[in-house]
C-alpha cells in the first residue's frame, strides 16, 4: 500500500501540472514523491515505483 503524506493524500487530483513526480534512489531502492509530499513504497524495481507515480498522478 502506498504512503500517502500531506493535506493533499485523499483529494483526487484533476489537474496533472499540480503534480510533478520525481524517482528517489536510495540504495537497491526507488521511491516515487511529489511536489504535493506524496511518497509511494520503496520499490526494487524502478518500473513498479513509476507505476505508483502514475496511479498517484491519475488518482
């Protein structure tokens, strides 16, 4: 399940360009984030963290 941070987490999103999604690398690990705060799980596969990153944006 992903993690859901900010006064923004339960609000659809209608507007794409309110969000900008960026890939963090830490370690064996990748993180979708936001610029709402939103943070998705650590993923060992960069593919399932881009994955969150469009389900957050099209949410």
């Amino acid at each position: 399940m992903a993690q859901q941070d900010g006064p923004t987490a339960h609000r659809k999103h209608r507007d794409p360009e309110e969000h900008r999604t960026s890939m963090v690398e830490k370690g064996p690990f990748c993180t979708a984030r936001c610029t709402c705060g939103w943070r998705g799980p650590a993923r060992r596969a960069r593919s399932l963290a881009r994955t969150d990153a469009e389900g957050h944006v099209s949410a």
